[in-house]
C-alpha cells in the first residue's frame, strides 16, 4: 500500500523528542529528510493526561486532523505519515 517494493524492511529511528507547553507549536512544514531513504515520519504520544495536541495532516489535496486530548493515562497512540506531507 506504502509503493514500496515487497522486500522492503521499514524500521523507526528516533530522531527528536519534543515536548510541547501550554500553547507551543510548530508552523505548518515538511519534515526534511533525516535518513537516506526516509519515507515516513512516525510521531508517538507518550501516555499523559492533557488538554490539546491536535496534528493537522495535509497530503495532495487531502486534510487530516488527529486530536489526542482523549486520551487516558494508560494509552499510547501513535501516528505516520508520508514525509512529504506538511503538518
């Protein structure tokens, strides 16, 4: 489904860890490309309790939104998306 050929391996590489305050965030952008053949970033919300910390996703002409405020102290939730996109 990714168009990757069928002997492809994908595999998760840390990159940064980001913790965000009360009203912090990023300005809409394309992650650059942090390893030879990147195809995906892969952004995990570590289990807490919070107001906030909605992901907007734009791919082509589409527009996704993933809110995590819902979560409950004991989830993790995880999200990736093309590196192309802008988020």
């Amino acid at each position: 489904a990714l168009g990757l050929p069928t002997n492809v391996t994908l595999g998760a590489h840390l990159h940064n860890m980001l913790i965000y305050g009360p009203g912090q965030f990023f300005k809409p952008h394309q992650d650059s490309e942090k390893m030879e053949g990147m195809v995906a970033s892969l952004v995990i919300i570590l289990p807490s309790a919070h107001i906030g910390g909605e992901l907007r996703i734009q791919h082509r002409k589409s527009e996704y939104n993933f809110e995590s405020e819902q979560l409950y102290e004991t989830s993790l939730k995880c999200i990736a998306f093309y590196a192309d996109c802008i988020h």
